[in-house]
C-alpha cells in the first residue's frame, strides 16, 4: 500500500543498528534470552498447534522458533535483513516449516484479522510514540476478535522528575545483567524512544483493547491485551 509522504519510514534502523552483522552475531550473548523461558511463556499465553501468531521485531528469531514448535504458524516479522537471515538460519537448523519471514516494520506488516496472538518483545519503543499508537491500532486489526497482544519493553515506570535517576541506574544494571555497554545503554535512552509506562498503557487502551496483565520490573513491563471481541 502507498503510504502519504508524511507516513513515519520504520524500515529504517533507530538507535543500535541491527543491520551491522556484528551486532547480529553478538545479539543472544548480550541479551541473555532462553528458549527455555519463551517456551514457559507461550505456554503461559496459551500457544497450541491451532494458533496463529507473529512476532513483529523478532530479532535472531529465538522466540519465534520456539513457537514454531508449538504453534500452528508464525510470522517472524522484523525491519533488519540481517536479523531475519539469523532467524531463518535458526530455523533451518531446526527443521521448522510453518514459519514465515517478513523485511516489514509495525508500521507496514499486511494484518487481515487472522491471528490469534501477537508477541513483541523489546522492539516497540523503536518508534516513537505518535507511532507506538498507530501500531497498536494496525496489531489491533491485524488480529481476531479477542485476540491477544502481548508486549515486553523498556519503558520508564516513573515521573518525568525521575528519568534522569532512572536512566542513570537502569544504565548501570545493563551493564552488571547483560552484555549491553555504557554506550548501548546511553544510545537506547537517547535515541530509542522507550516511553513512559502510563504513557503505553494508556496507548493500549486507546487503541481498543482490555489490558489483562501488566507487570512492571524496573524499567521492564510486560502487558497483555486483548482486542476488542
Ligand atoms: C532489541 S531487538 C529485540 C529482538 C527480539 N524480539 C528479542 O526479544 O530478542 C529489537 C528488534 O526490533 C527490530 N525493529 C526495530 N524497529 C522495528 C520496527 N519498526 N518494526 C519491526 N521491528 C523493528 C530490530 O531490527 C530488532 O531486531
């Protein structure tokens, strides 16, 4: 679909460049995902062989193999060739055929209110937030009715008076918990986005769906949503 020239260009890289294959190849070290804890987690959201789900942002595609295995299909989606070839590469090596691959962003990805679940993980606060809100409305339509959005992302569970103490120690832990450098750290809060909790809640609930859990850890939330049935 042509876009009017003030559409919001997604395919382009924010903050870290997911397109640099170095970036790539380091990417699970750094961010320390298990297959293990996605599988309970799909598990948890109710992933059977009946479902249809995506996965928009999906990185090196460690989620969403897991849930080729459990799933009836699965988009991987993200904006990054270079993740999407570790994604394919991973699912190659584990022989998985009901997974797709899509160079789409929030913002472009073909929804025709077909899936049952819709996970995202650490990748909305790429856009900002007057896109962050149009997302929601596009993963809203692209799913069935009732069906389930569950989003995990940095957002700033604090006041506006309490970013700079926030930023500052989340920055330090980054460097304690993962992979992630000063500069990583410095470069997400800079350029990344990542908005404030209540801010993303009430973005949730304006697109139409009923929040069902959210969970807040430091600078780390997870909400599950359902669209309107
Ligand atoms: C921090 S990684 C997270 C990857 C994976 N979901 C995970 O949990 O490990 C962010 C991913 O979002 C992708 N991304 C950035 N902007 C995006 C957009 N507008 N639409 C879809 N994916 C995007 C990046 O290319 C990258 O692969």
């Amino acid at each position: 679909m042509t876009q009017p020239d003030w559409w919001y260009d997604d395919l382009k890289q924010v903050g870290l460049d997911f397109e640099d294959e170095a970036e790539v190849a380091t990417y699970d070290a750094r961010q320390g995902g298990s297959s293990d804890a996605d599988r309970a987690l799909l598990t948890r959201l109710g992933v059977t062989p009946t479902t249809a789900m995506a996965d928009i942002g999906c990185g090196t595609g460690l989620l969403a193999c897991t849930a080729a295995t459990m799933a009836g299909s699965v988009r991987a989606i993200d904006v990054s060739a270079a993740m999407l070839r570790a994604a394919q590469a991973r699912a190659k090596s584990q022989g998985l055929a009901n997974i797709t691959f899509e160079r789409e962003g929030f913002l472009t990805f073909a929804g025709s209110g077909d899936l049952d679940l819709i996970v995202t993980k650490a990748a909305l606060h790429h856009l900002p937030d007057l896109w962050k809100a149009v997302a929601l409305t596009r993963m809203r339509d692209a799913l069935k009715p009732g069906g389930r959005i569950y989003i995990r992302d940095v957002v700033f569970n604090c006041t506006p008076d309490a970013v700079p103490l926030t930023a500052a120690r989340w920055i330090e832990d980054l460097i304690q918990q993962s992979g992630y450098s000063r500069a990583d750290g410095a470069c997400h809060v800079r350029e990344e986005h990542s908005t404030f909790g209540w801010i993303l809640e009430r973005m949730i609930s304006e697109a139409g769906f009923t929040l069902l859990e959210r969970t807040h850890d430091g600078v780390y939330a997870t909400y599950l949503a359902e669209a309107p049935g």
